[in-house]
C-alpha cells in the first residue's frame, strides 16, 4: 500500500495554511530582505523606511488593474535604465505595493525613475544581475515565509548554515536529521545521540541516499508521494531500520530537496510531523542561499565576465563581483580552435578535438599573471578571455627598477600562450587581441575588436596566428568598409546577388571566375593559371558576365561594387577551394 501523507491519518494535526499575519505580526521589508534576498537586490530607496509591512510576492501585469497592498512587485521585463521604468513606478505605487523590484540594466536607474522614486511611498530595488527572476522571486516567498513566524533555536541559525539547521531541526524534532537536495545527494546531518542506524550511516558516509534504497523507495510509491505533497510522509520502522519522516522544502512550485528524520534510540514523539512542518518552511531560504552560493563561485564570475563583454554589465557591480576596480584597464582576447588534421602536434587519430583545446586554453587564461577571466561560446569553437590589467602608474610614483608592463606586450605574451595551449591539443589555433581600453565599461569595444581581427585572420591566409588590430589593419578596415556596404538598403551588390543565385541554381562557376579575375587585377594568363582552366575558357565566362549581368568590367566603378559584394559572399580575399 502506497504511502500517504501524515494529514490523511491525522485530522488533528493536519497542516492548516498559515493566516494571514495581523498588524503587530506581519512581515517587514527588512526582515524580508535578511532572510535571503537581500544579496539578491539593491535597495534604490525606501520612502517608508524598512519596516513596511510586506504580506505577498507578486509579479507586475501592465494589463491588470490591480490591488497590490503590502506587496513585493516584480516587474521582470522593465529595465530601471528605460523610459517605461518611472511609469510602472507610479503604477506600483498607485496598487499601494509595498516595493518594486526592477532590472537593474547596464547605466542604472533612469533619472526620471529617480526622480519618481522620490515621490512615492513605494520602495524602488533593483535586482542583481546575477540572480535569475525564478530565484529571485522564490528568495522572495521564501523569505516571507520564514520572517512570518520562524521560532525557536532554528530561528537563529545563520541563513545557509545547513550543519547548524540540521543539529537544530534535530532538536526540534526529536530524532536525527539529513538535509537532502532533489538528486538524494546529502547537504547536511545532525549529530546523533545513539550512533547512526545501517541506512543513516550508509547514506551518510557515501553523501546520498543508495541506489538501491532509492529504487526501493521509487517501486514503493514513496518518492512519489514525497515530490507531490506538502505534508509529511512516513516511513515505518524495518527489521533493521527505524521509523522516519520525510517532507518536501518547496519555494512556490518549486522543490528544494527535504527533510528526513529517522527515530534516533527512542521512538518519533507525537509533536514531531508538526515539528517537521514548520521546519521544512524555516529550511526553504537556507537552501536557496546554499544553492545560490554553491554556484556563485564560478556562476556569478562567468556571468560578470559574461556582462562586461557583451556590454549588458551594471559595471561597478559586476567588478565587485570579480574583485575587480570598475576603472581597471583592460583588454579582450578571442580565441578560435580549428581542426587540423595532418598538421605537426595532431593527435594520433590526426583529428582535434576543438572543445578539448579551448578548455586547455581557458586552464592557461587562467593560470597567466595576470589571470584571464573566459567565457566559451559552445556553439562557435570560441573562447573569449577578458584580461585585466594593471593601470599605469603617476609619473611620480613610477619606479625605474619596476618599469610599467606594457598592456599590449602583456596580451600578447598571453595570446602567444592560449595559441600554444590549442595547438599542445592538435587543433589550430587563431588568437586576436582586441585594443586596449582603460576601463571595464569599454569591455565592449575591447571584444568587438577582437571579434573583427578573428574574422580577418579566419578569412585570410598567410596571417599570423596571434594578430592585434595593428597587425592586419588594412585587412580589417576593408573588412568594416565591406560590412557597412553590406547593411546599406536596397544593397548596392544585387548584381552580385543575382550572379550568386545563378550559380546557385545552374551549378555555375561565374563567381569564382570573377574574384579570382579580380583578384589577379584582370590579368587573364595568371587569372586561367590560378583557377587551371584555359584562357579561351576564361575569355568565354567573363563574356557570359557581361551578357548575363550586364557587368562591364572595363568600368572601375563596376569593379569596386563587385570587389566589394564578393567580399561580403566570402569569396574575396582569394583562397583556393578546400
């Protein structure tokens, strides 16, 4: 028989939702706030000061005429930086919300947003740009969850303190204690008094519940049970095993992990479900901050990082986050592992593995002095290293002894390394070193150059593989001249266009004839040398362009436009079919 959930056995005990708090009892803003969200948002203002009365979370509906008294509103689609932002401010305030939360954005709060801000009752935050809306919101219910009522020695342990919350809950509860996430991996455990049971023990000393305890719990509905009630689950005591209760730690709809108790030398008292019950409300902020902190390490790293180069970061927040000054010179890197079959340093297989090179190149970024900061573009074989770097020191403080590292030898010197690294793996590499910026607000521009100089040396042969923008300049304002004919409308190229669909559709060569025509300066002898054909041969497609298309290739004119359309289709700077 199926397992059920303890409210079904005991009427008297059944968990009631919890009321709403009175005048005296009700949440605040602060207390809100320090059970767990409160890393996750900046305090813009608070009119009304930090003891507002906070009794729901909420997620702003521009289309809904609304009553939000008292509420934490979450406006997930309004940067604070936009126009809309004062607007949605003055709509919150007029639903009588207690805050609202909006996107913190690359320049911060808009200054009529501020300027609103300073009228309203309503509290203004803005969220972390590290933190997701879902895990945000559930610090959020969370939060208010535990500020309504949490009592007793679990109520002053240290938010994400799992040991302590176990040792306490134990207390409570009156037996021994595991905190589990949702795979049955163990967070935490109590100390117990009589020494571990054989299945506590176990699951202790391997940090997750056994496989085979795990099946047998799966087969027996148990599990089952668990993820989908919000009440306590009971487990009978076994030959070998003692009694234990178990609960669901939800944030909203979401699932955290649970609480289990095993009867530890007496028998589970008569109060422990309903011990059990409030616990599992106290463990939810804890084990959203464990979570959050778990993955902060590295999550909210690469996420900055992620931030600055694509020019979406809020700057001096995300140099925190790097331990990092928000005036620090800086420099992006672009790195591109290629196959290279064939090639001196290839595997024994002769075939890369380009991922395997870029995480090679990535363990290098980090291990220069100073260290790279990656992000890896999956998709692209790319790996983008922003590289902070010292800034000059004043004249007078300078130092002949310790002459000032040169920025751009210093990125060099790096991607020499990271093309190193790609080519110890078997592939080829292809490093561009963007330009020099003196702070991390033009991260951006850093990895725009980068991005450039990587397409040029992609395109290109005969290049160095590490190349800056001084190295292929004139390659790379060709290539900026290409793409702004490329986006101008109608396109000046739709000769061009027309000549590639043709030879899309008939399997034709015309295009290829004239870039390499072009290419050779129209000299036919070297023209039918490069494409191996004869010179007749030559002769008779260069007069289908003009019967065709109508291009007169006497005309400079109609030769740039056709330099410049071949440039955009890939098929100029000249390269030989592969």
């Amino acid at each position: 028989m199926p397992p059920t959930p303890d409210h079904a056995r005991e009427p008297e005990d059944a968990h009631q939702p919890d009321a709403a708090p009175g005048p005296d009892d009700a949440p605040t803003l602060a207390t809100v706030l320090a059970a767990g969200a409160g890393e996750a948002v900046e305090v813009v203002t608070v009119p009304g000061g930090h003891a507002v009365p906070v009794r729901g979370v909420g997620v702003y509906d521009p289309g809904e005429t609304f009553s939000a008294r008292d509420h934490v509103l979450v406006a997930t689609g309004v940067d604070a930086s936009s126009p809309a932002a004062a607007d949605v401010l003055r709509a919150a305030a007029r639903a009588k919300a207690a805050a609202l939360v909006l996107r913190r954005g690359a320049t911060g709060p808009a200054p009529r947003l501020l300027d609103v801000a300073r009228t309203v009752p309503t509290a203004l935050l803005t969220r972390a740009p590290w933190v997701e809306w879902t895990e945000l919101i559930a610090l959020l219910r969370a939060g208010l969850a535990q500020s309504g009522g949490a009592e007793g020695a679990h109520a002053e342990v240290p938010l994400g303190d799992l040991p302590a919350l176990a040792n306490a809950f134990a207390t409570l509860v009156g037996g021994a204690v595991t905190i589990e996430d949702p795979e049955s991996r163990v967070l935490a455990y109590s100390r117990t008094e009589n020494g571990a049971d054989p299945l506590r023990r176990l699951t202790i000393l391997g940090q997750r519940v056994p496989r085979w305890r795990l099946a047998e719990l799966g087969a027996s509905g148990f599990l089952r049970t668990l993820w989908t009630s919000d009440d306590v689950v009971h487990r009978p005591a076994e030959e070998r095993f003692p009694e234990r209760l178990a609960i669901a730690v939800r944030a909203g709809e979401e699932v955290l992990g649970s609480l289990w108790v095993a009867a530890d030398g007496t028998p589970l008292g008569p109060g422990a479900r309903r011990a059990l019950r409030e616990a599992a409300r106290t463990a939810a902020p804890h084990l959203l901050h464990h979570r959050l902190r778990t993955r902060t390490g590295s999550t909210r790293r690469a996420q900055a990082v992620r931030a600055l180069i694509d020019g979406t970061a809020d700057v001096p927040s995300a140099a925190a986050t790097l331990g990092l000054s928000p005036h620090t010179p800086c420099v992006v890197l672009s790195v591109l592992a290629l196959p290279a079959t064939g090639q001196p340093g290839a595997g024994q297989t002769g075939q890369a593995d380009p991922a395997r090179a870029l995480h090679l190149a990535a363990l290098q970024a980090t291990a220069h002095h100073p260290a790279g900061l990656t992000v890896r573009e999956e998709d692209r074989h790319r790996l983008d290293v922003l590289l902070p770097l010292a800034a000059a020191p004043a004249p007078e403080s300078a130092r002949p002894q310790e002459p000032a590292q040169d920025p751009v030898r210093t990125a060099r010197r790096l991607g020499r390394e990271l093309a190193a690294a790609v080519r110890g793996a078997g592939a080829r590499p292809l490093v561009a070193v963007g330009a020099v910026r003196e702070d991390l607000a033009r991260a951006v521009e850093s990895r725009r150059a980068a991005h450039l100089v990587l397409r040029v040396l992609g395109a290109r042969e005969g290049l160095p593989e590490v190349a800056a923008e001084d190295d292929v300049r004139a390659a790379l304002d060709a290539l900026r001249v290409t793409d702004a004919v490329a986006a101008l409308t109608p396109p000046p190229d739709a000769t061009v266009r027309a000549l590639l669909a043709h030879d899309e559709e008939h399997r034709a060569d015309l295009a290829r004839t004239l870039a390499a025509y072009l290419d050779r300066f129209g000299d036919v002898p070297a023209t039918a040398k490069l494409l191996a054909v004869h010179p007749n041969t030559l002769r008779y497609r260069l007069r289908r362009l003009q019967d065709l298309f109508g291009m007169d290739l006497t005309d400079p004119d109609t030769r740039l436009v056709a330099e410049l359309g071949l440039r955009a289709a890939g098929l100029l700077p000249w390269s030989a079919p592969r």
